[in-house]
C-alpha cells in the first residue's frame, strides 16, 4: 500500500488566495483526520471524519476552513481566504478504528 | 488547557544508553495511549501503545510504561542508536467515548555516536 498520500507537498500563496489541500486515505480505512502543526501549538487535531461523516470539527480555526469527505478515498481542507497565520505544516492521517493513524507526509503550507 | 503533556522538550542521549521519555495527563478518562515518532520532513508514524488495563507493553526496544494514579506514562529506549533521533509524540484517546487521539507538542530526542 502507498500510505496516506497528500498534495501538494509544499504550497506558497499570498494572504487573501484560497489554499486547498488534498488527501487519499489508506484503502479500507474508515477514520479520516487533518491536523495542523506549528512551533506554538504542537500537533492540533482540526477535524476528523468516520465513513466520510465529519464527526468533530471543534478544532476548525475559522469560518475561514472548511474540510469534505466526498467518498472514503479523498479529502479536501480549504482555506478561503487564507492568512500569514495559518502557515503551518498540515497532516492528514488515516486508521481502521480511531487509535493507530497513519499519517501522510504532510503540507508546508506558506502564506506571505 | 493542554490534556497531553510533555513536560521535557528536548533530550539528548548517547550511543548504547537508555532513552526515557516521559508524559503526563489530566483526563482521567483517556484509556488508550500512543507514542509516535517524526523525522523531519515526514509524518509521525506510530510506535507503540498501551491499553489502560495494562501497565507495560514492549516491542523489541522500545518499553512504554503506565502510571495511572499519577497520570504519567513514560517511554523507555534501551540500547538507544543514532537513527533514534528524532521527535518523539504522545497522544491518549477515551476510548469507551470513541474521542480523537490528544496530542502532547513532543519531546526531540538526540543520540549520539
């Protein structure tokens, strides 16, 4: 299996463009999960999905980001529109059950 | 307020010795807890774990140990090598609640030849 597949791998923008982010889980997985990690925060859970139903988005910043699960082999974290702040490296990770994830290679995303 | 923490941010060990990293938590429901490791550039990947209902779990090398009535678990690496160094995560879920993995920010391991 390839593992958790994100693209792009590294993104730069200017404050104000919409970033989209996508994700290919594990074939079969069933839990779906973007995180974001920056030096102040650590790893932060944003929102996880179970068989493509989001089911905790409390960690969502802003109205500002949004995530879909259109069937259980992608996803999508949009930022529209996107600012300084949200630079950070963004993981998805997948897992059968909620407990062992797998985690994708991740997005550096940059925004000047 | 943070659920998972790693209290030590970096450690530094040499070659052939023993790693001990260590977390505390608060929430007396989490019941599953994990550690991860990240080399730079990657995403973690997934280490070891331990079921409440336990007090130890081993794999090869790598021991992780559970406290529950100090809330504190810790990870041990015995004999630490080089291509150790790296990040080193701990996270807990409730698991009866069905929660998300809680994150600590991560202690950076060094070993040294």
């Amino acid at each position: 299996d390839a593992g958790v597949i994100q693209s792009p791998r590294h993104e730069v923008t200017e404050m104000g463009q919409e970033v989209t982010l996508r994700c290919k889980p594990i074939s079969g997985h069933d839990y779906l999960f973007w995180y974001r990690q920056t030096m102040m925060r650590g790893l932060e859970l944003l929102i996880y999905f179970n068989n493509n139903v989001p089911i905790d988005d409390s960690g969502m910043p802003e109205d500002r980001f949004s995530a879909k699960m259109p069937n259980a082999s992608f996803s999508t974290l949009k930022i529209q529109p996107s600012e300084p702040r949200d630079s950070a490296v963004y993981f998805c990770a997948s897992s059968l059950g909620a407990h062992e994830q797998y985690f994708g290679p991740g997005t550096r995303l940059t925004v000047t | 307020d943070q659920q998972v923490k790693q209290n030590s941010p970096s450690l530094s060990v040499q070659e052939g010795r023993i790693s001990i990293l260590n977390c505390d938590y608060t929430n007396s429901m989490f019941d599953y807890f994990l550690w991860y490791k990240k080399y730079p550039a990657e995403g973690p990947t997934f280490l070891i774990s331990i079921s409440s209902i336990k007090d130890k779990n081993e794999d090869g090398r790598f021991t992780v140990f559970l406290n529950k009535s100090a809330k504190h678990l810790s990870l041990h690496i015995v004999p630490s090598q080089p291509g150790d160094s790296a990040v080193y995560f701990c996270a807990a879920s409730d698991n009866q609640a069905g929660t998300a993995l809680i994150f600590g920010k991560g202690t950076t391991l060094s070993v040294s030849s």
